[in-house]
C-alpha cells in the first residue's frame, strides 16, 4: 500500500500549528506521526509501563486494565514500544487516508 504524498511543513494548513504554549489540549498533535503504536492485548501484562514512559501521555486505561494509545495526542516516538517489558506494541506505518 503506497502512502499519499505528505506536505512539507511550509505547506501544513495553519491549524496544525501551536503558536502559543498551552494550547495543545485545542490541537490534535499527534497528526503529524508517520508510525502507531499497536497494543497486541494478548501479551498485554497491563503493567502501565508504556503510560509511565510515553513523554505525551498519550495512553489511557480502560476498565479492564489495558492501556489504549490515544492517536490523536501520540506522536509515534515509539519509546512505549522500546520499553513495553511484555513486547506487546509494535509500531506499525500510519496510513493516511
């Protein structure tokens, strides 16, 4: 599957900008990521290692323990993949459709 073309960043429409600290919570940062964290919950321990680590924050527990990526904050670093003890995410190439 070939990806569309991406714009470089002179060409990202203005409301992908953050021209003022503080505001992200109005912005979903985590458009601009090429890859996703996948959560295999099979091997899941639901240990909170990938929450712990993530420097956005960008998972969220649900109500039976597991950790969710939230993609519209993550910005696909992969640090939750390199850290999960389990090996349970994998970082798999974000399709822009």
């Amino acid at each position: 599957m070939k990806l569309k073309e991406k714009p470089t960043w002179r060409e990202l429409p203005f409301a992908c900008c953050i021209p003022e600290p503080g505001n992200s919570v109005y912005y979903k940062t985590g458009d601009w990521k090429t890859l996703r964290p996948v959560v295999d919950k099979e091997k899941c321990i639901k240990c909170g290692t990938c929450w712990i680590f993530c420097p956005e924050y960008a998972f969220e527990e649900d109500e039976y323990g597991y950790y969710n990526p939230n993609y519209d904050y993550c910005k696909g670093c992969g640090i939750c993949a390199t850290e999960c003890p389990a090996q349970c995410i994998k970082m798999e190439e974000e399709v822009v459709e």
